[in-house]
C-alpha cells in the first residue's frame, strides 16, 4: 500500500489483526470500554489505504470495522451512560470521515450499511445530550453532501437522477422526517448551535427545491414553514 506523506500505510495483515482484535473485544467488553478502539478506527480511516482495504471486504459480512463498530452506536445511543455517550460520538466522527472517501461512502449509502447510518443518525438527531445532536447533525451534513455530489455527478455526465435515487428514496424521507421533528424541538428547546447546523443540512444538500414541498406535508409546524419561506427569500 502506498505511504501518506511520510507515515508508511498500514499493512493488510497488521489490519486484518486488528480487525480480528477488534471483534473479540467488541464481542467481551462493555460498550462504555469500546471508546479507545472506535477512536483508532476513526483516525485510521483517514489513510486512503486502510479505506481501500475496507471497501476490499464484500459488504455484510460483518467482516470490516464499521460493520462490526457501527451497530453498537445504535445501542450506545439507548443508554444513559458517559461512557456510552462518548462511544456513540466517536462512531458519528468515524462515519464523518468514513463519508470523505467516495468509494467507501458508496458502500455506506448504497448497501445494507445504510440502514444501519439511517439508525445512527435519527437517534443522534432526537437524542437528549446537545453534543450527541450536533455530532448526528454533523454526520447528517456530511451525508448530504455526498448525496448532493453525486447528484450534481449525474447531471453532468448526463445520467438520470431520479432512476439513481429511486432506491434511496424511502431511506431520506425517514431521514428528513427525523430532522423534521429535530428542528421543531431545537427550537423549543433555543439550542441555537444544533439548530442552525440542522438548518444548514436541510436546506443545502438533501433535499432538491421540489423536496421542500415533502418537508411541509411532513410537518404541521409554523417555524419551519417559515424557515423554507426563508430559504425561498435567500434570507440565510
């Protein structure tokens, strides 16, 4: 594997062991123990070697370190504990950088992994602890992104759109049901960081201008029919 700026890459079988360490210690130690390992992952990722060797594995065998990390975020999110808090974070950051490399974003979009992303990002979105909400609102941004480039992609090269995102499209409406019911108790509860970086998401990348009619239908609430009239008026 060929080296980042000075630091050599990591070597296939240094991580295929640590892949394999990995599924023991999430399969023996708590999850509030698992923040360390995640947070290896997270940095590690950033090599595009190491996300190379990811996209190598077939997907949903269980069988590369955000199938075996990623679920476990879903039940660290039901618990109350620091430790767990801390542990969910870490997973947010890691899909963050997971979604900076094209072909492992593709992976995490158009396979099985999706729903486990989809499940991550609501409970972040609806969750308790501001600092949970803001890393979810983060992830959903970076989401959005790649979501949005491979859109403007398609038109360029002269792809249909729609027959691309057919698939996905259950998938976002979920999403942006959750970001829906997000927004309304951001407001209520004036957390103004969450908030604008919710606005920012839902009115840059995911959604196409036609899409804001769904986001009305999904919602009877006042605030943010005058966030999308807002947006029409290019006010922020």
């Amino acid at each position: 594997m060929n080296a980042v700026g000075n630091v050599p890459s990591a070597k296939v079988a240094t991580l295929d062991a640590w892949l394999q360490a990995t599924t023991v210690m999430v399969a023996t130690l708590p999850l509030e123990s698992l923040f360390p390992v995640a947070d290896l992952w997270r940095l590690a990722i950033l090599d595009p070697s190491v996300s190379s060797w990811v996209v190598s594995h077939p997907p949903s065998n269980s069988n590369d370190p955000l199938e075996v990390l990623v679920p476990n975020a879903v039940l660290a999110l039901e618990s109350s504990s620091k430790g767990a808090r801390n542990f969910s974070l870490i997973i947010m950051r890691f899909l963050c950088n997971s979604l900076s490399h094209t072909p492992l974003a593709n992976r995490l979009l158009r396979t099985e992994m999706r729903d486990q992303l989809k499940a991550v990002l609501i409970a972040g979105l609806l969750h308790p602890d501001a600092t949970v909400r803001t890393a979810s609102a983060s992830l959903a941004f970076n989401t959005s992104a790649v979501l949005q480039k491979a859109r403007v992609d398609a038109v360029k090269s002269g792809r249909d759109v729609q027959s691309e995102e057919a698939d996905l499209a259950d998938w976002q409406i979920e999403i942006i049901t959750a970001i829906v019911e997000a927004l309304n108790r951001e407001i209520e509860n004036e957390e103004v960081g969450v908030l604008e970086f919710l606005k920012i998401f839902v009115f840059s990348n995911l959604m196409t201008f036609d899409q804001f009619t769904v986001l009305l239908l999904l919602s009877h609430s006042s605030c943010v029919c005058r966030l999308i009239m807002r947006r029409r008026s290019n006010l922020f």
